[in-house]
C-alpha cells in the first residue's frame, strides 16, 4: 500500500499529492512548517508544535483555515492510515495558489499537508563517539530582518551554511549571528557543558527556541545542573568540556570536534550521556503533553 498524505482535508495516496505551481509555497517560500515525532502512539510536545505553527502562520499574516483541534485530528488520521507507531511527521501550511507576483494578497486559500516518514536519526556510532562540526561563515540571518522563531518554508539561510558542512566533509555546521555570537547549526539548536555547567545560546542571539532544546534545558535542572541561557563565542565552542546539538529528529547529539578542535578529551562526556538517556526515556515513557 502506498503511503498516505493528508491534504487539505483527504488522505490521498502519495503519488496523487500535487500542489499547483503558482502556490506561493513553491514560488516565494510563503508559508509555514512544523517537523513532529510520534513515539509510540504518542506525538510528543503536540501542543508546544501547534502553538509554534500557529504562532509562525501569525507573523506571516497567514490564517490556518482549520482549528488546532482538527489539525490535531488530521494528524492522528495520517498516523492511523498509514499504520503508525513511531515516525517523523511534517506539517505545512503554504500560502496557497496565486498570481506569479509576490504579493501574498492574490492567494486565496492556504494549503495544509501533513507526511509522514521514517525517522531520520544519525548513524548509532554517532550516538556513541560523537561527531565532528564546523562554524559556518554564512551568518544567520538577523532576527530584525527575519524572525528565527518564524520556521518559514525558506531554508535558504540554512541550506548555505549546510553546503560549508557538505564541503568540509562533516554531517553539520553551526551559524554564527551577525555580531559573531554563536547561534545554532542548520536545524539543530547547540548546548556546551563547562564546569559542569550547561550553557546554550538565548532567543537574543537569534536563534529558533526547539522545542528539544526546552525539554533538555527542563531535564537539566530538575536533575540539578546548572543550566543558563547566555551568549557564546567560538572560543566558548573550542574551550568546552562537552558539546551537543538537540532537534526533534536527532534528539541529543554528542559533538566531539569544532573547527578541528577535540572538545574536551575527544570522547562524548558525562553530561552529554546523562540527558542524552534522560531524553531518551522522557520522550518515551514520561511525557504527558
Ligand atoms: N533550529 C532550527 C533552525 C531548526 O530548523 C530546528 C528544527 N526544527 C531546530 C533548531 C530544533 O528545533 P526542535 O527541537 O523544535 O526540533
């Protein structure tokens, strides 16, 4: 049977799923998205992903023609239909079909799609001995031009710091913001542990707010390490004792080298392993939302 797409209110088989070409979505990046994981049954963080859709379709001056209850509703349906337990989801609300030019104005009706998939993880051994990134030379976009908080349909920005990744040989590199303060990697947000205190970027710095990265920072102080949201450098990167990079996909992921600098002594540490199990566990057995 093949795989089954929920498109603006039916459940069509994948390779019937088209969207017009003169959807804003496709021509400008108009529009909006969420990326959910489903483990065992449940979405996980459900809630907190529609507040962030609704909240990103809000800054865009986008009305989701449906309720949050009946996305809700939609999701479970593709979920069911396509006989599932535990798989990545994506949610997108396109502008919809207008005239070729850029004024969102001419499109009338948004389209909503939610597919599934298999869940992409790295590689186990990555899990295991941790991976090598770099700092992109590509900035992140400023926050006063575009709002990171907004996860838009253009990954452009993103997609050129990828690239440097691409080219340097390691699976991610992270962004700095415009003043050089580190902001995160192309879909990941990034944590350091020093003395034994664990630190990420704040929403000043320019960065998403990931839903992984709230429940980490949850997970952190309820086990009793000191957590705080500052500004970092490249220097706080290459001096760290830990590091690792959360996402709803990749969930906790260790990183072992910045820029060809071992962190720490080179193995993923302490800390790292310690939420990297925490998440685990809470994204399957704990989670209530
Ligand atoms: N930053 C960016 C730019 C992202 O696209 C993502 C993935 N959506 C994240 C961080 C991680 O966010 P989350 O934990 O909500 O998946």
């Amino acid at each position: 049977m093949s795989k089954m797409v929920w498109m603006n209110g039916q459940l069509v088989p994948v390779e019937q799923a088209s969207l017009g070409v003169f959807d804003h979505g496709l021509l400008y990046g108009d529009g909006v998205f969420e990326g959910l994981r489903q483990y065992q049954g449940r979405v996980f963080r459900l809630s907190d992903h529609l507040r962030r859709l609704y909240n990103s379709a809000k800054a865009i001056r986008l009305d989701i023609p449906l309720a949050r209850q009946d996305i809700s509703t939609a999701i479970s349906a593709t979920l069911q239909a396509n006989k599932l337990t535990d798989c990545y989801i994506r949610l997108l609300v396109t502008r919809g079909v207008g005239a070729l030019g850029i004024s969102p104005a001419t499109c009338s009706r948004p389209s909503i799609i939610i597919i599934t998939n298999d869940i992409k993880m790295y590689p186990e051994e990555t899990y295991r001995n941790g991976m090598a990134i770099i700092t992109a030379s590509t900035p992140r976009i400023a926050a006063a031009a575009l709002s990171p908080q907004i996860k838009s349909l253009n990954y452009l920005n993103n997609i050129m710091a990828k690239w440097e990744a691409i080219d340097a040989g390691v699976p991610e590199a992270v962004m700095l913001n415009h003043l050089g303060f580190v902001c995160e990697c192309t879909a990941d947000n990034i944590f350091i542990v020093r003395d034994g205190q664990l630190l990420t970027p704040a929403e000043e710095s320019g960065i998403l707010l990931g839903i992984t990265r709230g429940v980490v920072l949850e997970l952190a102080r309820a086990a009793g390490i000191p957590a705080r949201e500052t500004n970092l450098t490249r220097y706080d990167l290459y001096t760290a004792d830990e590091c690792f990079l959360t996402g709803t996909g990749a969930e906790v992921v260790p990183v072992t080298s910045v820029d060809k600098r071992s962190i720490g002594n080179g193995q993923v540490g302490p800390v790292t392993r310690q939420l990297t199990l925490a998440f685990h566990h809470y994204a399957r057995h704990d989670e209530k939302a």
